[in-house]
C-alpha cells in the first residue's frame, strides 16, 4: 500500500481511507480480513486513533464490517431486498448472479393451525409445502417455505421439484400472482437456519412472511429468511395522490 503525503492538506486518516478503499477494490476479496488496526498504526506510522477514523468511516459505508472478537473483514455486497411478485431466480440472473436450489421438502401435508390460518382453510385440509435453500454464486442466501393449498394445484407432485415455483404455477396452473402482502421483521438465527444459512446461531435475519393472491384467492403463503448481511431492505416512497416521476422506473429486486 502506498505511503502517506506527510505534505497533503487532506487528513491522514482521510488519506488512509481512500488508501484501504482502493486496496479492498482492486486486492481484496469479499469476506477476507484486512491488517489490524497494530499493524495499519505502524506500517503507516501514524496513531491507531488514525486508523481506526479511517475504518469506522469504511464500515459505515458498508464496505468493511467487523465482527465482534474476530476482526475486520471486506463485506459482501448486498443485495437490494424490493418487494416485488416474482421469482427469485429471475431477480438473481437479472443481477448476473448464477441461482440455485437446494430442495429441503416436497410434499404434501395436512394444514396445522398455523397454516390453516394464514391460508383461511380447514384445519387438516391437504397443502403442498415446498421448502428451499436458495443460493446465489454458490453461497446460502436464504431459506423458503412456500404453502399452497393442493386443489389448486393438482399432480403438481407426480413432476420434480420445481426450478421456479411461480413459474410452474402460471404456465402449468394459470395462477399469475397478482397482488400480495409482506410482513417483514428481524429475527435471529435458529440453530436449524443458521446452519442453512452458513452463519452463526442467532445472528440477525430478515424474516418475511408473504400472503399472495389471485384477484381475491389467497394462492400462496410463504416464510423466508434472510441473510441481514447479504441483504437491504429497498422501498420506494410516494406521496398519497402524486404522480410517479417518469425517470423512476424501478428494477431493484424481491
């Protein structure tokens, strides 16, 4: 890394910022340590309050995170989490990412109270549960449990799993989702889906239950996870009555 300019204007810990940027951008890979604040503090020759301006300004711009008695490590892009009806593997190719699915459970069951509930049927009435670990470049990104009432979908176990889910639905069963509801809240990591997920036990998630609907049937009821590191929550804002600008078409993703 290239020495201070002792006769600069700008700030040291300024300049050691822009230093340890361009270093992660054009050396680093996404999840690999950077040098101690010791180390930085002696290589640069400047005090380790120095260099710890300079991280904190980094980690506050999410291009490092530390992780509490570990260290400091280049962060993982996120990906921006927009609520949108369609499927995950769409949004990831979209983004240039290669999507894949490890297929958990396929199968059919009776709804439990739970269940029974969010889908408005009977108690004990037939649903096919269908749950995933989704991943993107090879790395976890979430885990799905979708519940869809079975007469809606009929032999849909005779065939594989599905690739994508929504997919099937509208070219096999004509159910095109067309509106839905989202509750979105943090949660922390169960010992079963954070083993899914490749992260510690308790670590923050993003829980999503989804409520999905053809006109006024409720298809699809469904509860994800997701990594809160891996992810941000995206959402568009518009004042009651005004008019989209037309620049603002977005693109962002579920």
């Amino acid at each position: 890394m290239p020495a201070l300019d002792e006769a600069s204007p700008v700030a040291k810990h300024v300049q050691l910022r822009e230093i340890l940027r361009a270093y992660i951008l054009e050396r680093a890979a996404p999840g690999s340590p950077i040098p101690s604040e010791r180390q930085l503090s002696m290589h640069f020759g400047v005090a380790r309050m120095t260099v710890r301006h300079a991280i904190d300004a980094l980690v506050a711009e999410e291009v490092l995170e530390r992780i509490v008695g570990l260290g400091t490590f280049v962060a993982h892009a996120k990906v921006d989490l927009q609520m949108k009806l369609t499927s995950y593997s769409e949004e990831m190719l979209r983004r240039g990412m290669v999507p894949d699915a490890h297929v958990l459970s396929f199968e059919q069951i009776g709804a439990t109270p739970l269940i029974a509930r969010e889908l408005q049927l009977e108690l004990g009435q037939p649903v096919v549960r269908f749950r995933r670990q989704l991943l993107a470049d090879g790395e976890p990104m979430s885990v799905d449990e979708n519940f869809i009432p079975a007469h809606r979908v009929r032999g849909i176990l005779d065939d594989p799993p599905p690739a994508s889910l929504y997919n099937v639905l509208s070219e096999k069963y004509g159910l095109v989702m067309e509106w839905g509801e989202d509750t979105i809240e943090a949660t922390a990591a169960s010992p079963s889906i954070a083993r899914l997920l490749n992260v510690e036990m308790g670590a923050p998630l993003l829980k999503i239950q989804r409520h999905a609907y053809v006109a006024r049937a409720m298809v699809d009821y469904s509860v994800s996870y997701y990594r809160a590191d891996r992810y941000k929550l995206w959402v568009p804002l518009q004042r009651p009555g005004a008019r989209t600008p037309r620049a603002y078409t977005s693109n962002r993703l579920r």
